[in-house]
C-alpha cells in the first residue's frame, strides 16, 4: 500500500511506526536527551521515539518546540521521520531545522504503530504490516 | 511541487546559492507558506526575534543560532526580545556564570547575523516604529498585537526560528493577518467598566482574552488610553487567549471603517473580579515585586521613582524594574535611576520576568502586569496583581494589604 501526502521537508526514511492519535510538544513533552515522551498522562509517555517514524496528528506548545527538536537530532534522539494529519509552525519548522523527512496530510487511520513503512518525499509506502506477522 | 510563486532571487537563495543560512531560512519560509496556503512571499520592514533568553533555548538552539550565524546576515532592521539575563548587572541579579556564559554565547551569534541587540518586548518604544499598513514580521505577542492593533501594521504571531528566517531573507509568506480579508472583527466587546489602572487594563485583557478566544475583539465602551494602558492591554489580551489584533472604536486605527460584528458580549464589574479572583493568590508576604511586563516606558518609571521617593524597599523584599537599557540610559541622566537605586530599588535592563531563570528563587510576586502572573505561575510563584501604588507600597513593607 502507498500513500501519499505533502512534503513538509523532503528525503527518504524507512523504520516502524510508532502512532498516537494525541497531539505532541516537543517542548517539555519529550525529554530531548533520551527521546522519551514525558508528557503526564500522553497516550505514549514513557516510550521512546528514538529512530522511529512518529506518527501524530499535529504538534502544539510553544515554538521552543522546534529548538527540541534539533536538539535531539544532534543528541541522536530524533525520530527517523515524521507523519502529520495537518502539520502546524512548530513541527514543520523544527523538521527543516534538523533535517528529518516529514510529510502531512496523510490518512493516519491506515497504520499503525509496528507497521514497517517507507517515507520518500510525498509518499509513504507501507511494506510490512504488523497484523500480518 | 511547490505551489507559492518564487522570484527569480528567492529560488536562487533557496537553492543554495547565497548560502547555508539563507537556504534555511527560504526552506523554513517556503514550508510556512505552503502550510498556510501563501501565495508569495512579501517584503517586510522590519522583524523582531524572539527566542533569546538560553533558560528556553538550552544548547540545542545555541548551535543552531551558531550555525546559522557562519553566513547568515540579516537583510532588514532587526530587533531582539529580553534576554535570561541583564547582560551587564547579571551578578547582581543572582544569574550564575556558567548560565551567563551561555547567555552571551547566543547574543554573540545574533550580533554576527547584524541583528540589533536591543533585549526588549517593546521595539516600538525604542527605535523599531512601523508605519501604518506595512508588512512585518514579530514575534512576541505582546508586540506583535501592538504592531496590529494600536499602529496598524501587518505582522501574523511569528515564532523564533519563522522570524529569524524572515530577517534573513527580508521576507515573510503572505498569509493571516498580512491579508485584509482576515482583518475583520469577529466579536463585539462592550466594556461597561471604569479602568483606573494599568492592572486594570490588565484584567481586561484577560476577561477579554478568554471571551474571545482565537478571535478578533472590536471593543466600544472606552473613553480614553494612554500608550502605557495599550501596551498592558496588548500583552494580557493575547496571553489570555485572543487573537494578536483588536480594534478600539475611536481609538485604533481603523476602528471607525470596520463593520460591528453580530456576536456580542459585555464586560461587567463582576468578570473583572473574576479577572482578580483568578489570577491572585493568596499572598501575605511578597518576594518579589516586578514591574516592567512589557518592558517600563519612561513615563513608569517615571511614576515609580516618584512612588519611591525618601522611601526603603523592605529588606524581606526585592524590586526590580525591568526596562530596555535606551530607557534605563535615560532615567539615569534625568535621575530617576539614582532615586529608585537609592531606594533599594534593581533595574533589570535586556531581560524580565517571563524569560530570567526565577524558578525556585521567589515564592511569592506581586506585579501590576497580567501577563506577568501568567508567567510567574509557571515559574511556581503565587502571584498577586495591583495598582502600582499597591506595588511599590509591597516592596516598601515586604507585605501585601
């Protein structure tokens, strides 16, 4: 299966999916020197997003959140890509800072966290379903 | 793929051609303006960044300011928000030096990109005055709604990094509140009390702030409004929920040329003590007290020497003045300085309450700002909102009455 979104920042990722239907701040809601979501009470506090294709409606919070984003680029924590529902400022622009494949407008209803999945520019093409294992 | 219309010049910056910073930036700008539907990017007048202060910065953005700083320069006038720390009389102030370190690392990076370094949220007391209709891009809110509201510039609610980005390019994508169509009022305000003081404007902003929520307020019922009691409004009505532009009928610009919206709510006595009752603590003794949230014009301080004046902070107490250090230069050659200082008062020039590293220093603050409660909260303070005369009369007996 392919889908196919707008490209936030372009490039190629490949990794599983790790998904939330709740939105994230990277800014005091992820711990940028682990890469875990710190967030009381978020759907994936605790888990790491290290190496991950992040999957989330929408960032929210404040702007820092872009900064958090580099940071954990620079501190290996970062996820491999990022999928949006609708991308907002902070994300989008923390991807570009820190060079992370992300794309938006995608039907996150079609994976789900474990699915192994492809990010090449606009595209996402799912090769392995979790289901299916 | 890209949908905006680029010139000639944009797509060469974008592509690399004149460098790292600037490619970052047209990438940045490009994305924004495809998210939020743009159809061109527009020349700004001026920009002003937010995002200085390291305690909300941390390393991450140091090296990206760096980075960014190898070949960006800034192409328009270009001011700075406060920083964590007066950059001078930071040990005073009880900033430790490795914090102070870091803190002049980040203002060297923006000082190499030719941005100015003014430390303030009030860019239009100091030297970045736009002109009515023209196409900006701030950051800080409390600005930014002044820019939009009470000049009648064009500026959406930029963050750090978009901000930075539209500095270095001179550019800003063309949406939001760059266009007239998204201008207009959305709800009718009318304000049914009497507002004495600044923390009263403040209080309104916040009452108005939670009624129009993501909104554009067009507010009758208000007579008059000096510049101090528009800067206090601008920075609660924001912080509080609305969106960065209202409209003031026979005040702002505009205000008589926009249709009145159906929607409409009142503002009663009985919301602004809902204003007080929320954003007060119960406080006996004050810590702190702060005024200068958005930064003291001269007039306050002013006002505050004249309050002080053959008086003694209490020594349970400490109050600080945060101002831009061109205002402070000026109340230290009229005297006002050597009065508030003589008093036991502290400036706080570059930096200010919201952005210095506070938590855990103060228990307690009492403020004649809103949006400075705001911000203490989070710092973990208990926050009391007041007159100034109710403020300076806490910094004097150590207590709130």
């Amino acid at each position: 299966m392919e889908l196919r979104g707008r490209t936030i920042f372009k490039g190629v990722a490949k990794g599983e999916v790790l998904a939330t239907s709740q939105p994230i701040s990277f800014y005091g809601g992820v711990d940028p020197s682990t890469g875990v979501v710190v967030e009381k009470g978020h759907e994936l506090e605790g888990q790491a997003v290290k190496g991950k294709i992040l999957a989330f409606p929408n960032g929210k919070g404040s702007t820092v959140g872009s900064y958090t984003l580099y940071r954990m680029k620079r501190s290996y924590t970062a996820p491999a890509g990022i999928l949006n529902q609708e991308c907002e400022t902070v994300v989008a622009v923390g991807a570009i800072i820190s060079e992370i494949p992300c794309i938006d407008r995608i039907d996150l209803s079609k994976i789900e966290t474990g699915d192994i999945v492809c990010l090449n520019n606009d595209r996402v093409r799912v090769e392995r379903r979790k289901r299916l294992e | 793929m890209t949908r905006m219309r680029l010139t000639k010049e944009e797509e060469k910056m974008l592509c690399g051609e004149e460098g790292y910073a600037a490619k970052k930036s047209m990438e940045i700008l490009v994305a924004l303006g495809e998210i939020y539907n743009a159809e061109a990017l527009v020349n700004v007048g001026s920009v002003q960044v937010a995002g200085v202060s390291y305690h909300n910065l941390g390393e991450a953005g140091l090296e990206f300011l760096k980075e960014l700083a190898r070949d960006g320069r800034v192409k328009v006038l270009t001011t700075l928000n406060p920083a964590g720390m007066d950059l001078k009389n930071w040990r005073a102030l009880g900033i430790t030096p490795e914090f102070a370190e870091k803190q002049n690392r980040v203002i060297d990076a923006f000082r190499r990109m030719g941005v100015i370094i003014s430390c303030t949220c009030t860019p239009y007391l100091i030297g970045s005055l736009p002109r009515y209709g023209e196409h900006i891009a701030w950051s800080e809110s409390s600005a930014v709604t002044f820019a939009n509201s009470v000049i009648g510039a064009k500026t959406n609610r930029e963050g750090g990094p978009s901000a930075l980005a539209a500095a270095l390019v001179g550019k800003t994508p063309c949406y939001g509140l760059h266009l007239e169509e998204n201008r207009a009022p959305d709800v009718h305000v009318d304000v049914k009390v009497y507002l004495k003081t600044l923390s009263d404007w403040g209080a309104l902003g916040w009452c108005i702030g939670r009624k129009a929520e993501n909104k554009i307020p067009y507010i009758t019922g208000v007579g008059k409004a000096s510049l101090d009691d528009l800067k206090s409004f601008c920075a609660s009505v924001v912080t509080y929920g609305a969106k960065p532009l209202f409209f003031i009928k026979g005040i702002t610009p505009d205000s008589d040329r926009q249709q009145i919206p159906k929607e409409k709510v009142t503002i009663e006595d009985q919301h602004m003590k809902e204003a007080f009752d929320s954003i007060n603590d119960e406080v006996e003794t004050v810590d702190l007290v702060c005024i200068g949230c958005p930064h003291c014009s001269i007039r306050e301080v002013a006002r505050i020497a004249g309050l002080l004046h053959s008086r003694k902070v209490s020594s349970n107490t400490e109050l600080w003045i945060a101002t831009s250090r061109l205002v402070k230069q000026l109340a230290d050659e009229i005297g006002y300085t050597r009065t508030i200082e003589s008093a036991g008062g502290r400036f706080a020039c570059d930096t200010c309450m919201a952005v210095a590293p506070l938590k855990g220093r103060f228990k307690s603050v009492a403020t004649n700002s809103a949006k400075g409660c705001y911000y203490s909260r989070h710092n973990g303070m208990a926050t009391r909102l007041g007159s100034l005369e109710d403020c300076i009369n806490a910094a004097v007996t150590g207590k709130w009455s």
